[in-house]
C-alpha cells in the first residue's frame, strides 16, 4: 500500500481532521433566548462563549469554532424542532442551551437520544442531572434546587420565622423553592404561603398586596431577567423595601440587572454561585476582559457561557479536535477541575457542578460577595445511574 491510499482516494469521504491546510470548523449550535425576558441572558451566554473561544484559538486541536445561533424565545413548545433542526438539519457537533428549564426538557429529551455532545449553560431543571442524567449532557451552571437551598439556611439560622415563597410557576421557580424548604426545614420556621405567578407574567400588584397584608419575616422570590427588574422596581414603589419584610430570592433575582433595577436593588440579599466581587485571578482576568470586549459588566451568565465552552476547549483538545471521538471527549469533560471565575469546580457523578453557594448583598449597584453560604453544595442528583 503506498500513499495512494491515503486522504482522498475514497469517493465522498469528507476530511475533518487530517486534511493538510483547510479543515471544516467545528460546529457549536446555541440554542438561548435572543428575544423576550430573558433576552439579556442569552446574550451574556453567548458572548462570554465568542470570547473562551477568541482566547484558545491555539489549542482547540488546530479547528476553528463555528457558532450556530437559534432564538429558543425561552419557549417549551418550539424546543422540539428547535432542537432538530440544529442536530439534524444544521448538524452540529456541539448543543449549547438552554436557559429556560421547560425548553431544556424537551432539549435534553432530543439530545439523549441522538447522542449529541450537548453543555447546558444555565437551565436548571433538576430531572437533568437526576432521573434523566446521560453519558453526553453536562452542565456548566447549576441545578434549580442548588441556589434556593443555601438561602433557606442563611433565613433558618437568623431566625426568620414566617416565610413567603414567590416565584414564576414553572419548574425552575417550584424547584428553587424546593431548595429553599429543604435549607429551612430544619429551622423551626413556617412557610406560610406559596404564590405561583404564570411565565413570564410580569403583573405583580395584587401578589404584593396579598405579602403587605401577610406580613411576613422575609420572602424567597425565584425570578430573573426582565421579570427581576419589574418585580424589584414594583416592590419598592409599593413602600415594600421599608417594610420591615426582607425581601430576598435566588441570586438571580440581581444578576446582571442591578444597573436597570437602581435604587430599588440596594441592600438585596440573595444566594448564588457567583458573586461580582470575588476576589480571584481568573475572576478578575475574566471581567476586565469582559468589559474590554462587550462594554458591560459580566455576571453569572456570562461565566456559565464561559465554561461552557471551556468545556468545549477541553473536550477538542484532549481529542485533538476529533469531535467523533466522544468516549475521550466525555472522559475528559468529567476529569477537569474547572478553574472557574466563580472559584474551580469539578463536575458529581451526575455531571452538575459542585460548587460554594455565596451569600451576596447588593451595595452600590454591585453584588458583593458576604460569605460562603454553603461550601461544595452539590445537587441530591436522585435517579441519576450514572458513575
Ligand atoms: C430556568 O428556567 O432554569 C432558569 C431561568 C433563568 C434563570 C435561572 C434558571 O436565571
């Protein structure tokens, strides 16, 4: 056999990683909201990937990325064929999405069956690293239970008696608030009332009424992105934030929204696994760099896009860019100690981080970092047979 058998000689066969010179572009599909109320954190996810990826061009086995942008418009109903067309009409060899826990059902569903390497960069739905855990799903955020979880213990341990949940009724906020009531439970308090706003309603005055008049020691609140601003904005117009009744939620309720939300926002406590302050070098590095590129300040989203594709970068790497090597590449995602601007964290079995929970306070229009609420929380992960 001599060198006529090599690259070329079989009809229809595609180079993707030996060819001298040109190779086809590795293709990353996001599947994130561009458009609606979570907008804003779409386009942190994704921004923070376009920079991972503009900084390791040397070392993703020599292939350059390629990004392959769908409006998910946080919609469960359209997730389906969203999800098709980017694995079997667009073909690609990485799914990254999605924000929303009802489009990420219905994505992870898709994503399992056809095996595709699939980083989800900030959905919380709980199912995915438990019951529905697969070989090729990762996750570079969090579960919904992690951040209500810490929280729960910060409002057990002061004392706080009488608590409100308030949260977008769907299975993100119902599972924050699961969190929540495991932190708590040990407390002695009460949970004396649930309210289920539908997504993404933003209509928020008869339930705020209905907290005046209950008089709560505090309320755990689950709501992000446009539907966070209005409900601290609201909140303080209705004389709330003087109240005496603390208001506090999964970090989510401040992240990257501060600056809309202004005076309201100040003093808001919150948990989450990423603080604006934390005061390391890849943190510090990572929001100069940030703010270099895209003008604004960088928040939990945007690291949650950056691992991701960190995780991305490594898989190529320890693969030489063979994105048809996915035994490798799954071994190597699930090995890394990730070097996080949130702090390194390792992936559990399930493969959801495991990650310290913060305590944070917004002061000036800044989350600012309190303490470490929980240290290494890892999700229950029940149901996951994985590892
Ligand atoms: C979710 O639906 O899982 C979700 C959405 C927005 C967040 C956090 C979780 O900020």
């Amino acid at each position: 056999m001599g060198a006529a058998a090599g690259v070329g000689t079989l009809a229809g066969f595609t180079p993707t990683k030996f060819a001298i010179g040109q190779q086809a572009k590795v293709r990353v599909g996001t599947l994130l909201p561009y458009s609606g109320t979570y907008a804003r954190l779409g386009e942190a996810i994704t921004n923070a990937m376009q920079m991972r990826f503009a900084q390791s061009k040397e070392m993703i086995g020599s292939r350059e990325i390629e990004l392959i942008k769908l409006d998910s418009e946080a919609a469960p109903p359209k997730a389906t064929e969203n999800t098709s067309k980017l694995i079997n009409s667009e073909k690609v060899d990485f799914l990254v999405g999605p924000v929303h826990s009802g489009v990420a059902m219905a994505m992870a569903k898709i994503a399992r069956e056809e095996g595709v390497m699939t980083i989800i960069p900030n959905a919380g739905a709980d199912q995915i690293t438990g019951p529905l855990c697969a070989p090729n799903i990762f996750r570079s955020s969090f579960s919904n239970w992690q951040p209500g979880y810490p929280m729960g213990r910060v409002l057990g341990a002061e004392g706080k008696k009488r608590v409100v949940l308030c949260y977008w009724n769907y299975g993100a906020g119902q599972q924050s608030a699961q969190g929540f009531k495991d932190g708590f439970a040990e407390s002695g308090g009460e949970i004396i009332k649930e309210i289920g706003v539908p997504f993404p309603e933003v209509e928020f005055q008869s339930v705020l009424s209905e907290i005046a008049s209950l008089k709560p020691d505090a309320v755990y609140t689950f709501f992000a992105g446009g539907g966070a601003v209005k409900f601290v904005k609201d909140w303080a117009a209705a004389g709330l934030k003087d109240s005496g009744i603390e208001l506090t939620g999964s970090g989510f309720l401040t992240e990257g929204v501060t600056e809309a939300q202004g005076a309201a926002a100040e003093g808001l406590r919150t948990t989450l696994h990423y603080a604006d302050t934390l005061d390391n070098d890849v943190n510090n590095v990572f929001r100069r760099n940030y703010k270099e590129m895209w003008g604004s300040e960088a928040d939990v989203y945007a690291v949650q896009g950056y691992d991701a594709a960190e995780m991305i970068r490594v898989a190529l790497e320890a693969t030489d860019g063979d994105t048809g090597a996915k035994d490798d590449m799954i071994k190597a995602i699930e090995n890394t100690v990730y070097d996080s601007p949130r702090g390194p964290f390792k992936l559990s079995a399930a493969h959801n981080p495991v990650q310290n929970f913060y305590l944070r306070k917004v002061v000036n229009g800044v989350n600012e970092v309190q303490s470490i609420a929980v240290e290494a929380l890892s999700d229950p992960a029940k149901g996951c047979r994985l590892g």
